[in-house]
C-alpha cells in the first residue's frame, strides 16, 4: 500500500468575468458538460438551449457572467429583462467546481446585473442544476419565494390510444426547428447592423451632433426590442418591438430632416 505525501491539488478560485468579454469557444465544453448532466439527470435535451446560448454570446446580447479558470469556462449566468420584471435564464457551475460559494458568485453577480439601474419589480428563475442548499445566504431573502417543480414520466406504452375519430376542433401544432433560432439571429445581426447605419449621416458630415446622440439611443433602443423578441419569443415581446418599429425608425428620418433645418 502506498501513501500520499503532498496534499492533494486544490481546487483554484476561478475569475468571475463579462459574458460578454467570451465567446462560444470558451463555454464549449462547459456546455457539452451541462447538456449531459441535463440528460441524465432530468432525461431533457438541452442542445437546442445551448446553441441558442453560444448565438447569443457571439453576438455580444446575452447579459450575465462567466467562472473562468486559466481561460476556459467553468460556470455561467444569464438573465435577461421584460419591462419591469427579471428572468435569469440559467445557471451551471461544471461539477469539480459546484460549491455554493461558487454557484452564489453568480446569482449575486446577475442579480447585481438585473437590479442595477433598472426598474425591476421581480425576478424569476428556475434554476434545476445547483446545489440544494437550504441556507443558502441569497440577497433579498425576506422577500424570496420558492416553489417545489414536480417533473413526470409517462409511459406511453402503457396509455391507451386515443378513439380513431374526427377532432371537434381543427388546430394546428408547428414543431420547433432550427430555422426559428436562424430567424432569431438574423433579427439580432439586423437590428445591431442598424446602429451604425443610423449615426452614418453624422460621420459622413450629413447630420449635427443631435442628431448622433438621438439616433444613437433610438437605434440602440431598437436593437434591446430585437434581442429581447430574438430570446423570449413571446407575444408581448413582438408587440413591443412592432411599436419601437413603428417609433423609432420614423423618429430617425424626421431628426435627419429637422437637423438641416
């Protein structure tokens, strides 16, 4: 039997940085990682989230913040704002280094990201891959509320088919495809496009001062709608970009006239 004589290797503190400041390379693995432990854990397929993660994070849209150790990723949080109420989307820390001091490293750092300089009212999440820490020490807890999520397996050997009969209701069900998160991306690339677009006039001598601020703010205004309708795809979100649209763009052209004036 042979006896260790130098104390194991520790575990290193990682770097908390930007999402933004990493790219997609970087969270590869850690990715691979959580899409795996989603599978065998939860029986869920997680790959389609993960590459809605990596478009996002090349694209430079997604808010929240990365563990990084020796310059590569090893734990990640995202949130991201509708109005007055907060989501954050996800948060993994890769299992060597899944300690509650680590994973609140995160949360504190994303809930710091949604409460700062903002109008939130409430934060939601549901968060499956941390630790279940009871006493976890989480900011805000005297106005924190959980609820257990109950997650069911059926057979569908075991069920019996439906009756072979025409459906009182037409309806019609259309199955998510990659093409959707292609539609997504190219409304990012889109609308970011339109930033510099807009502020042209002023580079090229055309338009004041004014007018790069005001158009600056409403392009950039145009491009939150568009990553916000891009990652919620929800009804609410397309309603509000539709009225940026109908707002802002207007608003540019009349600014480029009204400044030559």
């Amino acid at each position: 039997m042979a006896a260790r004589l130098e104390p194991a290797p520790a575990v290193r503190t990682p770097d908390l940085v930007d999402l933004r400041k990493v790219s997609s390379a970087h969270l590869d693995t850690l990715l691979e990682e959580e899409t795996r432990e989603w599978n065998e854990a939860l029986d869920w397929d997680f790959r389609k989230s993960a590459d809605l993660v990596r478009r996002f994070v090349d694209l430079r849209a997604l808010s929240g913040c990365a563990l990084m150790d020796q310059g590569e990723a090893v734990g990640y949080s995202y949130f991201v704002l509708e109005d007055q109420k907060g989501l954050i989307g996800d948060l993994y820390v890769r299992p060597r280094y899944r300690t509650a001091e680590n994973e609140n490293r995160l949360l504190y750092a994303v809930l710091e990201g949604l409460v700062t300089g903002s109008q939130v009212r409430r934060i939601e999440s549901q968060l499956m891959m941390i630790l279940p820490e009871t006493a976890r020490d989480v900011p805000g807890t005297d106005f924190l509320a959980t609820y257990e999520r109950n997650f069911m397996l059926l057979d569908f050997d075991a069920v019996p088919l439906l009756p072979d009969r025409p459906a009182r209701h037409r309806i019609h069900i259309e199955k998510w495809s990659d093409h959707h998160q292609d539609n997504a991306a190219q409304l990012i690339a889109a609308s970011l496009a339109l930033i510099p677009v807009s502020l042209t006039p002023t580079v090229i001598g055309g338009a004041g001062h004014v007018y790069f601020v005001v158009a600056g703010a409403l392009s950039s205004g145009f491009f939150y709608y568009s990553s916000r309708l891009a990652f919620l795809r929800s009804n609410a979100a397309a309603r509000r970009l539709l009225t940026a649209s109908i707002i802002c763009l207007p608003l540019v052209f009349l600014l480029m006239v009204l400044d030559k004036l």
